[in-house]
C-alpha cells in the first residue's frame, strides 16, 4: 500500500506539472487575444478620425520675413503642413527675400502658394552642379513634387551664375499650375520633371541660357515672355517616348539679350522631344534654321519640332530645318490645353477635367491672427 500512495504521489504530482505550463498558454493566449481586439479598436478609432473632423487641422499658413506670420522660413510652413490634407492648404508668403533651398515633398498635395508681390516675394539659393556632391537635379531653389499644385506672384531665382547647370524650378509635381511668377536663372532654369506629369505656366516670365527649360514633363507655357541671354539654346526636352505632347508654347513672346546672336528654339536631350511653338513671337536673334539635333542626325529621325504661325523677325518658315514642321491649321487646332492635358485612363481622379482652368489670380488674403 505504502508503494501504491507513494506511486500514486507520484503520478499526481506528475500529471500537476504537466498542466500548470498549459494553464500558463491558455492564459497568455487569452491576453494576447484581448490586446488584439484593443489594438484593432484602436486602429478604428484612430482611421475614423484620420478622415474626420477636416475642420481641427490648419489649412492656411503665413510666412513673413519680419516676423509677422506663422514663420519666418517657407520651409517651416511647409513641414508644419498635413499631408495628404482633407481640403486644400494656402500658404501666404509676405513681400521678402527668402535665401533657402526649399521642397515640397511628393505627399504634400494640393498646396498653394501666394505671394504679395512677384517682384518682391522671391525665393533664392546659389547651389550648382558640381558644388560638393550637388547634381544638376540637386542643385534646385524649390523642389515641389506635391501634385495639384499652384504658385502665384512668386519669383524663384537660382543665382549661382554662370558656374554650369544651376536649377531655380524642379518641379516633377502632376498637374501643376504656376500663375504671374518668374523664374530666373541660367543653364537649366526649369527642369519639368515626371515622366507622366503635366504642368502649366500662363502669364510668367522665363529667362536663362543653356537649355533653360528642360526635361521629359507635359508642360505648356501660355502668355509667357521667355528671354535667352546668350547664343545658345532655349529648351532641351526628353520627352517620354510615346507621349502626343512634350513642351507646348502658346502666344509666348521669345526675347534675347544683345549679347545673343544665334538663338536656336531648340535641341534634343533625349531622341524622342517634342517642342511646339504656335502663334509666338519671335526675336531677330533666331536662328534661321531654328533647331539643333545635339550633335546626331538620328534624332531627326525621332524628334518633333514644329511651329505654327510664327511672327517676328526671327520668324523663318523658309530657312527652318527640313527636318521640323510648320503645322497645318487642322494640326494646329488640336493644341488646345483640353487635348494637351487629356487624362487618358484616369478621369476621375482629383482635379482632372478642369485643373488647368484654375488659373485666376487669387487675392492676397492675409488671414487676421486670432
């Protein structure tokens, strides 16, 4: 007997052992449960107020110079701002000189940018391609690749001078609008960046000497006065192969300094551009032939270069290369901004039909600090 309970002692004490680890598993398992359940109600609560309640986010800013507004510098504001936000962002930029190297990162979306005064409301930096470990694409004033963008009064200035590729604007941003603003440089002024991006500028003033407004984007300048500063070339597109329409000119007076004498309305950055001029004038400095094909026949074969309606002095229709086109008044009639933009496969995305329509002056509106 005294082995049977000894026996039975054992088993017991065995058979407790084994179960206490089990209790332990059910009983992490249980709480493990229950924190998920918290953490997903959590997850709920929290999505629901990242769509709700637009109205306790901040949707105007104010930068000034002198102290007067939300900040002092453009690039505060623009890290103080939601991203992706539930309605449109303003930011009202004071009349000053703001010397900073700025960017509006791809998920700020649907900001504005107003200034009090084109000629006075300026944004300059003095980077350069080959300054440290600078490139020509990070040698820009403002980077803003924030999509449904608009800047109005504002003149972007990339003052390093005559030092090789200098960026004022890089802007890969799709469906952006640029209204009264200026943009002063010299090499590479402009880089329309994005492959399927399509930008707008209507009324602004454009200067600089090499290929000053380069790069693979849709972008159609509308009312624009563009002056070069030297002989050289005016724009340098990549258009993306396949794409209907690269860089579009519509109603542009081109003006050349008097140290230009030969001006060329274009060349090929990559094999595939597309430039367009239509009802432009155009400067005595242009050069008969027009276009340059960057040092390779091939390109003729690819590119497209056309005019249409030129006027000016520098008007030759004649003396034009053989391989450009003057455009028929049929051809010429499908450069409308609706064409030229059209949305292909997205049209119901934000803005689509009729972004490049918003471009009436906005007032500058100070907002009253409460």
């Amino acid at each position: 007997m005294t082995t049977y309970k000894r026996e039975g002692a054992i088993t017991a004490h065995a058979y407790s052992i084994a179960i206490k680890p089990q209790g332990i598993t059910l009983y992490n398992y249980a709480a493990r449960i229950f924190l998920m359940l918290i953490a997903m109600l959590l997850i709920v609560v929290t999505t629901k107020a990242q769509t709700g309640n637009a109205d306790k986010y901040k949707y105007t800013f104010t930068v000034a110079k002198d102290g007067s507004g939300d900040y002092k510098y453009i690039q505060e504001a623009i890290d103080a701002m939601r991203v992706y936000p539930l309605a449109p962002i303003t930011l009202y930029i004071k009349n000053g000189v703001y010397n900073e190297k700025i960017e509006l990162p791809a998920n700020n979306t649907d900001v504005t940018f107003i200034g009090e005064d084109v000629d006075k409301t300026i944004i300059t930096f003095n980077d350069y391609s080959g300054r440290g470990k600078l490139t020509t694409f990070t040698s820009y004033t403002a980077k803003i690749s924030g999509n449904r963008f608009t800047a109005q009064n504002i003149t972007f200035v990339n003052n390093a001078g005559r030092v090789g590729q200098a960026v004022a604007l890089y802007v890969d941003a799709d469906k952006a609008v640029f209204k009264n603003c200026k943009f002063i440089g010299d090499q590479d002024t402009i880089f329309s960046a994005g492959e399927t991006s399509r930008q707008l500028f209507v009324d602004c003033y454009v200067e600089g000497t090499t290929d000053f407004i380069f790069g693979p984007s849709t972008a159609v300048f509308q009312n624009c006065t563009i002056k070069e500063k030297t002989n050289s070339y005016i724009t340098a597109a990549s258009t993306t192969p396949g794409k209907k329409f690269g860089y579009v000119f519509l109603d542009c007076k081109i003006t050349a300094t008097d140290e230009a004498t030969k001006v060329f309305l274009g060349r090929p950055w990559r094999a595939h551009a597309k430039t367009v001029f239509i009802r432009c004038e155009m400067p005595a400095q242009i050069a008969a032939e027009g276009w340059n094909n960057w040092g390779n026949p091939e390109n003729e074969k690819t590119v497209l270069y056309a005019e249409y309606k030129s006027k000016g002095a520098g008007a030759h229709p004649a003396g034009r290369v053989g391989w450009s086109k003057q455009l028929t008044d049929k051809e010429a009639a499908a450069y409308t901004l609706e064409n030229i933009f059209a949305s292909g496969s997205n049209p119901d995305l934000p803005g689509e039909k009729d972004w490049f329509k918003q471009t009436s002056l906005k007032p500058f509106s100070w907002p009253v600090k409460k």
